[in-house]
C-alpha cells in the first residue's frame, strides 16, 4: 500500500530520517528528497543507463554544480541528472507486490485494518517469505487473523476470453469458448 501513515511513501520518509537523517549533500525533486547514503530504487526501464525497474542503489554524490546525483547499482554508478529523479523512490520500504521475487536479511510487515483490502492470505505469506534471518508482524491483532483467514483473491474481468474469441474468429481458427473463465489478477 503506498498511500497512509502505513503506506510505502509515508514509512520511506521516516525511516531515512532515523537511517540517514542529515546526509552530506542533499536534492529535493519529484516529491522525494535524496541524499547522500540514501537507499534508492530504480522505478522504469532506463535501457541508456542500463538499469531497470526494481534494481536497488546507494546515492554515493549529489552535486549541486554539474546538477547530477551519482548511485551505486552494485558496484556499477550510474550518474542521473536532476531533471530525471523522477526515475528513482526511496528504497527503505516497498511494498509485496514489489518486494516478490526478491529477499532481505530482515522484513518488517505493518498489518492494520487501515489497509483491509489488501488483508489477504496470499499476500501474507508473500512478505512472510521475503524474510531471510528475521520477519516481523508489526500492528493489530484482529487484521493479522482478518488476513490469515481471507483466502479469496479481487478478480478482474478482462474480457480476455471475449478477445480470444474475436481474433480466433477473424484468423480462421476455431478455439473454445472461454466466456466462463475469470482470470485472477492480483491487486496490490
């Protein structure tokens, strides 16, 4: 959930200031101050650059003479102008549906009723399993039970089938109907 006193921007913001509270050199853009020893995360594609949408970094420079901040992807720096912060977040939470796929030593999951359509079994057990050494359930005791007991998924009709069919029918090829499957697609 990004949006909230629990949500991903809101705790990003506070945990820089316990993390990284008076950096060296500092750039206020797009919504997001950066500065230097920030945690950051690459949000699109940057095939220039060559890095993309999830690929964690160290702000390591801000200069304020040539305009640009310098991050640390890996041991590789990649060197962005002002004007193109737009391409980065603060990186010290993320959300599950961002977080899959990936570990960390430590997970900190806030579950409260604030968010309670995202108290979802599924997505429990998803930030659960991020959680390499250490995972902590931080928040209110009747949303930890909502979440563990809702097994169902938010559905989304995408008249995929109905597409299916239409180009079936104008390509020559014959295919079953589809019109009963729902296809679930996760909201997160």
């Amino acid at each position: 959930m990004n949006r909230g006193g629990l949500g991903v921007k809101s705790l990003n913001i506070e945990l820089q200031k316990l993390l990284n509270p008076e950096p060296m050199a500092s750039i206020t853009k797009f919504g997001w101050t950066f500065g230097m020893g920030d945690k950051v995360v690459q949000t699109v594609n940057n095939y220039d650059k060559e890095v993309f949408n999830g690929d964690l970094g160290l702000i390591r420079k801000v200069d304020h003479v040539e305009l640009e901040v310098t991050v640390d992807f890996e041991g590789v720096e990649v060197v962005y102008d002002f004007n193109e912060l737009d391409e980065l977040d603060l990186a010290y939470a993320t959300s599950i549906h961002k977080s899959q796929g990936s570990e960390y030593p430590v997970v900190i999951i806030p579950v409260a009723m604030q968010h309670y359509m995202l108290l979802q079994r599924n997505l429990l057990y998803t930030g659960v399993t991020r959680g390499k050494k250490l995972v902590v359930l931080l928040g209110e005791a009747k949303a930890i039970g909502m979440a563990v007991r809702n097994v169902t998924q938010n559905n989304r009709l995408t008249r995929l089938s109905e597409r299916i069919e239409y180009y079936s029918v104008t390509s020559q090829i014959k295919l079953p109907d589809l019109s009963h499957i729902i296809l679930p697609i996760m909201y997160v």
